[in-house]
C-alpha cells in the first residue's frame, strides 16, 4: 500500500504546495495531492499550480493573513527554482 509520503514523492510536488492546492481547490490533502499530481503531468501543469499559489496569496493578503501570504510566497518561490530547473530551455 503506498502512504502520503510515497504519493508525494511521484508526484513532483511538496508537502506545501500540496497544502496550498488542498486550501485553493478546498479538497482534503490527498485529493489535492491526487489533483496537483495530474495537473504537474499536463503541458501547462506548472503554469496552472503557479496561478493556485498566486490566487491563494493573494486570498490570504486580502483576508489581512500576511504570515500565511508570506508562506505561500515562499512556497511559490520555491516551486518555481525547483521547476525552472527541470525545464526544458526555450528554441
């Protein structure tokens, strides 16, 4: 049987993001891990969590959340370093 962890790590996504898609999508984490694993396996995958992360910053600044704002920053700048090194480079 695989756990969370194992799930996680197939999936190219942290335990953050996961959190950030589970809070977005307002599903529990493992259907949001399940969720963001496919999204990450389409051509625009990244693009999409990107924009989760960014509506969730922006959820958590206008609720006045700036703790939580400034996590999710963090959790976008770490998806993005992480992903644009795996990226292809542009012809």
């Amino acid at each position: 049987m695989l756990t969370f962890e194992d799930c996680l790590g197939l999936s190219q996504l942290t335990e953050a993001e996961v959190a950030a898609i589970s809070e977005h999508e307002h599903l529990p984490l493992l259907p949001a891990l399940e969720f963001g694993a496919y999204l990450m396996r389409g051509p625009d995958g990244q693009v999409l969590v990107q924009h989760i992360l960014i509506e969730d910053i922006r959820a958590a600044q206008e609720r006045g959340d700036l703790v939580h704002a400034a996590r999710l920053k963090q959790t976008l700048r770490h998806f993005i370093e992480e992903h644009a090194a795996k990226r292809p480079p542009a012809s």
